[in-house]
C-alpha cells in the first residue's frame, strides 16, 4: 500500500484530487493493485488500504424522483433507498443505470468519488461519517482512495447529512 502525503498532487492526478488541492483540503491518498476478481470495490479499499470498513465509504448513484443523486455510505453496510429518499425531500428512490451514473459523473463503477463530478448533483452524507476524525472515500479511479475530514466532504459537495445506511 503505497501512500501519498497530504495536499501532493502526482502527475495524472484525478480530478477529485485536483478539486480537493484547488480547495486547499488536506488529504492523504491511498493506492493499491486492484483485483477485478474481487466481489466488492468498497471491502478491496479497506482490506488493501488497511483502514476499518466503517471509515471507508462507497459512492453509490441513485435515482430520487427522475433526479440523480449521490449517496456516500460505509462499506460495512448497505444504502436505505427510502432514508435516501426522505433526505432530498423525495418520495421514491432505486439505484441509477451504471452507465448513466458513468456518463453524469465522469467516473467510472467502482471509481466513481463523490468529488470532482463532471455534473454536481445533490449528494447525503451518511451521518455516521461525523463519528470519524477522517474517512475514506474513491478518489476517483480503481485502487485510489482519499482519506479527508468527513466535514471537509460535506463541505465540498454541500451534502446533506442524513442516516441513509443500514448494517
């Protein structure tokens, strides 16, 4: 597990790397060898970057009433469509199409971070995150994590802050 120091931009950066260094955030980024054999994009990150399941955190799209939404949850659990829903003021919530999700964030599945989307779309925030000094979240590609304040998240992406997970 390689590990980069806080706010150093490497060539080819990402660009929610670059979206956290033009705000001036510290973060640490965390890369690892992806396996595509593995089962689960969010358990690789916390077994390969040796961080507790708690703190990382997977970025998953939904669909909340015709309105793509960014939902960024533990990987220990699972997301709360309706938790989602109620959040965002909405009624009815499912999972986006992949390739839609792909297409609005400019991410890839599996790499898709909260930051750096190419279209800004609302976004809640598990509120387990606040219970952590630092989580982790993709930063973006396959084997790269950012690891950030979770209130430097919700600040970046205006997340509203909200119980949307379930164990």
């Amino acid at each position: 597990m390689a590990k980069k120091s806080k706010k150093q931009q490497q060539p080819g950066g990402t660009p929610a790397t670059v979206a956290l260094t033009t705000a001036g955030v510290d973060f640490t980024v965390h890369s690892y060898d992806h396996d595509p054999a593995h089962p689960s994009y969010g358990e690789e990150a916390a077994e390969a970057t040796g961080v507790s399941p708690d703190r990382v955190f997977k970025t998953l799209v939904a669909d909340v009433d015709g309105t793509l939404t960014v939902a960024v949850v533990p990987v220990a659990g699972q997301l709360d469509l309706k938790a989602l829903a109620a959040a965002v003021g909405g009624k009815r919530a499912t999972m986006a199409d992949p390739t839609l999700a792909e297409r609005t964030t400019g991410y890839v599945r599996g790499g898709i971070s909260p930051l750096g989307q190419r279209k800004k779309l609302p976004t809640v925030l598990d509120e387990s995150a606040s219970s952590h000094p630092t989580i982790c979240v993709s930063a973006g590609r396959r084997g790269l994590e950012v690891e950030l304040s979770p209130e430097a998240l919700q600040k970046l992406t205006e997340a509203v802050l909200a119980s949307i997970g379930r164990p």
